[in-house]
C-alpha cells in the first residue's frame, strides 16, 4: 500500500539532509513501534520540487509531495490517523492532503524508476570498512537481487527466481548522496528492472531496493 503525501511550500530553508527530520516524522506518526530493529519492509520517497538556495538548502515554493510505501498496510493506516491529528512537517510545510494507492498488477517483469537513490553498501573485512557499489559496478545486480532475496524471505514469501538489475540502456544514469547523522552516503538514480511472480514485483514496488530503504533510499516508481 502507499501513501502519496503533498505538502504546503516551506516558509524557512529546508536543509540538503532533510532526510533526518522525515525519518524522525514518519516514527512519530507510527508512534511506539519496533521497525528501528527490524529489516525495513517500507520504502518512501525524497521531496519533488526543491530548489537550491545556493549553500543554504532548499526552497519549495510551490510545495512538495512524496510517499510512503508499507508491506504491512495496518502501518498506513495508523500514519493516517497521526497526520489526521498532527499534519506539521516541518519549516513551515504542513500536509495538505493524502492520496492512497494499491499496488499496480504486474506481470513477470517491470522497469521501475526510482523516487530516490539506489543505496548499496557492503561491508569490507579485509579492508575493516564499509564499500558503496553503484549502477556501473558489476557486482551492483548481484547485490541489489540478495537484497531482495532477503527481504522475500523475512516476510514469508517465495525469494527463488527474483532478479533486480540496473537498466543498462538507460542513457543518463548518475550517482546522487545525501548525509545521514554525520555519514555521507551516496547512490545511483538509475531505473531498475526485476524479473519475479507479479506478488514478488508489488513487494519491491513497497519495500523499494538496496540497502537503507528505511532512511529514504532505493523507492520505486
């Protein structure tokens, strides 16, 4: 299930790692819950329509929308009724109105674009560190489908036979980051194609692709 948030225009700067404070909203708005320790089966998307103000951030001048995505359709539920009794965002942008959506009937294979970055990320013994992989390394498709895979699994359904790849004929691909609590992460804004059962697409189409979906990367359109 996802929820297409549309917001009023700001009346301060946004800040470029807006994604801290939509992070912090959304576990407002689910209140107590235990998502902070669970693998993330929701995805949601960055702001549309800002604009830089030189080294200050960004300006919505005309608004913005974004969405949330949930496997589990009872957490849409609850966001509404939050945003029903407290619809602040932040510097100044206020909910305007919400808008749900089903999940599309896939077939067996989708091009999805992407409502942010591709985030992937694997950890480095040898080197006792963290390495970024994007939409032109070869081993990104490998990655993004164990991802997948993982999540399948997590919440019960079938991972055989899912595949994700990075659309290689998209002819303007490119790799866009954002800071998160300190740390600066960065991932590719290129379409994504997965072969599966229609059940495993609509599961991707919610839970989005890489790693991180739960701090705003990796959502799909």
């Amino acid at each position: 299930m996802r929820l297409h948030i549309r917001l009023s225009k700001n009346t301060t700067i946004v800040p470029f790692n807006y994604q801290e404070q939509q992070v912090s909203k959304l576990h407002y708005w689910l209140g107590k819950n235990e998502l902070h320790d669970k693998l993330s089966l929701y995805s949601f998307s960055w702001l549309k329509n800002g604009r830089q103000e030189g080294s200050k951030g960004l300006n919505f001048k005309t608004g913005s929308q974004f969405f949330i995505s949930c496997y589990d359709s009872s957490l849409i539920k609850q966001l509404i009724k939050s945003i029903q009794q407290d619809n602040d965002f932040g510097w100044g942008m206020k909910i305007k109105a919400l808008t749900l959506e089903k999940e599309p009937d896939f077939e067996y294979q989708h091009r999805f674009l992407v409502g942010s970055p591709v985030f992937i990320k694997r950890s480095q013994a040898e080197e006792k560190g963290v390495k970024f992989f994007y939409y032109n390394d070869e081993e990104a498709n490998q990655f993004l489908t164990e991802s997948l895979q993982h999540k399948l699994n997590d919440a019960g359904l079938s991972y055989e036979d899912v595949s994700v790849q990075f659309d290689e004929s998209y002819q303007n691909p490119t790799t866009k980051g954002v800071t998160y609590k300190g740390i600066f992460n960065k991932g590719s804004i290129c379409p994504v194609i997965i072969n599966g059962t229609p059940e495993q697409l609509a599961f991707a189409w919610n839970v989005g692709v890489g790693n991180s979906t739960g701090i705003g990367f990796g959502s799909l359109i």
